[in-house]
C-alpha cells in the first residue's frame, strides 16, 4: 500500500489526535457490549439457570447471543480498535486508514447489535443472522485490507533488524483466527437461515465453533500482545521465539482437530500449546527487570500471571469435559476460565496500563479501582468455575446457591472496569492536567 503520510507538525498532531477519537469510540463501544448485551444478559441467564437447576431449559439463543457480545462485542472490538491504532502509529498506514477505521466501527457495531437483537427477539431471523455476519465480516476485511499491506516504520537510527518480530507473527495469526472465525460464522447463520433450525447454531456446531471463537483468536491475540508488551511492563527476559512458533503450530492443529469433532486430541493439543506459550512469554519466570507499575496498581504483574494460570486451568479443565462432562459443567467451567480467568483478566490489566495513553495521553483515574476490578473479576471467576462444576454436575448440589453470588460478583468487576476507563476518559490529558496545576 502507498504511504501518504502528510509530515507537517500540524497535520501529524491533527492525525495523532483523530487516532486517538477512533479507538476511544472503538473502547467506549466494546465497554458498552460487554456491559449491557454481555454481562447483564449472562446473569440473568445464569440465575435462570440457577433457578432450573439446568441449562436445558434455557433458551440456547439467548445464552449465544451473551457469548456473542462478549467475545465479538467486547473483545472483538477492542482488538480492532487497538489494531487501527497501533498500526498506524507504527508505519505507514495512509491517511485514509482512519476513514476506514469509522466505517468499520458503524458496521461492526451494527452487526454485532443487529447478531443480539435478533438472537432475543428473532425478528426475521432467518435473512437477520446472515445479515449480521455479513456487516461483521465486512467490517474486520476492511480492518484487516488496510492492515495486511502495513509495513513497520523503522526507527531513525535503528540498526536494520532480522525480519519481523515473534509477537507479530502471533498477531498475524490472532488476526487469521479471527477472520477464520467470523467466515466460519457466516457460513453457520447462512446454513440455519436456509434449514430453518434456529436462531440458535445447533449444539453440536456451536462446541465446535466456540473453540474456534476462543482459542484460535483472543488466546493467540493475547499472546502476540504478550509477547511485545511483557518484556517491557512485567520485566520478563524477550520471548523465546521457538517456542511461541510451537505453541502457534499446536494451537491450531488443536483447533482444526476440534473443528472435525476430534475433541480428545483438541484439548490434548491446547493444553500442551497453552504450556508452551506460558513458558514462551516467560510469565512464570523470575523477571530480569523492575517492572514498570507507575501510575498502575503494584499488583498489576501478579494479576497477569494469574491470568496465565487461568489459562491453563481452562485447557486442563477442557481435557476433563471430553472424558467426564455429563450436563455442561465442565465445558461450561473451562470456558469460563478461558473468557473471565485468562482473557478478561488480561484486558483489565493491560487494557488499564496502555489505553490511558493510547486515548488521549491520559493516566489512569485510579490505580485503586483497577485493583478490585482485578480482585472481584478473579474472586467471582474463582467461585463460578469451581461452584459450576460441582452444580451442574451434580457431584456437590449444595453449591447452586453461590452460582449468583458469583455472577454479582463479577458484574461488580466488570462494571468497576468501565468506570475506571470511562473515569480516565472523561479527564484532561496528562500534560494539560499538570500544566493547570502549575
Ligand atoms: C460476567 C459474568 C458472566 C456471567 C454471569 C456469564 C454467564 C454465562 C452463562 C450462564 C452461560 C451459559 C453456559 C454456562 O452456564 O456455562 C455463558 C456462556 C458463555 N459465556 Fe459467559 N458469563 C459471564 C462472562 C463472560 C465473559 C466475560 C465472556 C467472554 C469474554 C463470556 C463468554 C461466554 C461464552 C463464549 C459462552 C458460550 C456461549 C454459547 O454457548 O454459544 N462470558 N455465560
């Protein structure tokens, strides 16, 4: 792609703060999925669920339509919109790329509405699900058109490196996961749209597709970041190459093995890839460094390094489901893990550290507030995934009752996660604030 970049002082900070709006927008939108369409509509279905004592008499519909608007929602939006602005910041991305970013935001954000309210209301559902995963898809190929051509600028004075780093190759493949996953969910909305099964995607197709939905695209997303971000914030030594290239390689034979209905070697495969890129990133190891926690909460790197237990817990406990699942427990417990324990937890802690910044040149409101948006997220997901197996199970009935409790407690979480990014929003730049009180 041709680089038009306008080098005029002016014109570069006129463009650095347009960035800056379109990821704000993009933030502010995947804090309201995951808020209103996300959250509040998985407790009410878990307290329906706890209230029946069992999945099956809830409608399935409505608990995709929640994993929808988390994983697409609110992820999926915060993946794009660091994507546009990280990308651009870094090369040569043309003037156009910010256009593109609001064009992508009106469709995806009109898609993934459009994906909630029909899985809710079914208003003509069998032409609206195609409908919403073809404004999906459209947006991310437009994300991912003006992306693919990118070329980092390398900076002034800085020896010609040997090719692209390891984290990039992970983002690469977190960005074909994720195209692999809105294709594959356009095929399955066009498939129930012409059966006349739905709205919900039959069982059997939906396990397949929400190993696809997780571990192809935000797990391997997270890596990347991972890889670039935790040198510097946790102090780790720099990732070890080979061994982020295994974890990628048998990640996705994992995936493939799940998407063919071959569940045993699949979670056999993730498990050993989830390891593999725990020991990649060198998040359980000493770090070499002080960690970098100004104007964050001090337990931030604890935080992070417990999102990586979760996701091992999440692989171990998907192992389990293929041998001894009976009522949806252990699936159902391990993709929490996956979802509140290793990606949530991940977005509090390195969504607090970078996007302050990224929007605005901002500190965060309150380091203390990102501690118990911390804290709750990982009590609630403690108490889900533990009280979910033993519920749903059967093997300790007694413990239905803390399944609420659990959800309460998480949505605490996740609201006092949106208030402290909302809370840092609404704030002055950090070079306007400090000029004021000088
Ligand atoms: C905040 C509290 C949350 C509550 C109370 C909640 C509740 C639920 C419930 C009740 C289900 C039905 C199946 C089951 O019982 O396991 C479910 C499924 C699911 N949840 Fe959550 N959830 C929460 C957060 C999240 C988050 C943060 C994500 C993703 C980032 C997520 C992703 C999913 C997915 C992908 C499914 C499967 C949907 C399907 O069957 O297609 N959940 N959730």
């Amino acid at each position: 792609m041709s680089a038009t970049v306008n080098r005029d002082p002016e014109a570069m900070k006129a463009r650095e703060l347009a960035l800056q709006r379109t990821l704000t927008v993009w933030i502010v939108t995947g804090l309201m999925f995951m808020l209103l369409p996300g959250t509040f509509l998985g407790v009410w279905n878990l307290i329906s669920i706890t209230g029946a004592h069992s999945t099956t008499l809830i409608d399935p519909a409505w608990i995709q339509a929640h994993g929808h608007a988390q994983i697409f929602g609110w992820i999926g939006s915060f993946i794009i919109g660091i994507g546009f602005y990280s990308l651009s910041k870094m090369g040569r991305l043309p003037e156009f790329a910010i256009t593109r970013s609001w064009i992508s935001w009106a469709l995806w954000t009109a898609g993934v509405t459009l994906r909630w309210a029909t899985n809710l209301w079914m208003w003509e559902w069998r032409w609206m699900l195609p409908v919403s995963a073809v404004l999906e898809l459209l947006a991310f190929l437009l994300f991912f058109l003006t992306v693919s051509g990118h070329r980092a600028e390398p900076k002034p004075g800085s020896p010609k490196a040997g090719g692209p780093p390891v984290w990039m190759f992970a983002v690469i493949a977190g960005s074909l996961g994720f195209l692999a996953s809105l294709s594959a969910n356009l095929a399955v909305t066009i498939q129930a749209g012409v059966s006349g099964i739905g709205p919900a995607i039959p069982h059997g197709a939906n396990e397949r597709l929400l190993v696809l939905f997780t571990w192809a695209f935000p797990v391997v997303t997270i890596w990347g970041f991972s890889a670039r971000w935790l040198p510097v914030f946790l102090g780790l030594r720099e990732p070890a190459a080979k061994f982020l290239f295994a974890a990628l390689g048998v990640n996705t034979l994992g995936v493939i093995a799940a998407m063919l209905g071959w569940f045993i070697p699949a979670m056999f495969a993730v498990l050993a890839s989830s390891g593999t890129a725990a020991y990649a990133v060198r998040v359980f190891l000493p770090p070499v460094k002080a960690p970098k926690t100004i104007g964050v909460h001090p337990t931030f790197p604890l935080f992070v390094r417990f999102a990586y237990a979760w996701m091992i817990v999440a692989a171990a406990l998907g192992v389990c489901a293929v041998f001894w699942d009976q009522a949806g427990g252990l699936w159902g417990s391990s993709r929490h893990a996956l979802t509140v324990g290793f990606m949530s937890t991940m977005v509090f802690a390195i969504g607090q550290r970078v996007l302050p910044a990224f929007c605005g040149m901002r500190v965060l409101y309150s380091p203390k507030l990102m501690f118990w948006s911390l804290a709750l997220l990982n009590v609630g997901c403690l108490m889900r995934v533990s009280s979910e197996i033993a519920a749903y199970e059967s093997y300790v009935p007694a413990m239905w009752p803390l399944l609420p409790v659990s959800a309460i407690i998480e949505m605490t979480a996740v609201t006092v996660f949106a208030a402290s990014l909302l809370l840092t929003f609404r704030q002055p730049p950090a070079h306007l604030a400090n000029a004021a009180q000088a």
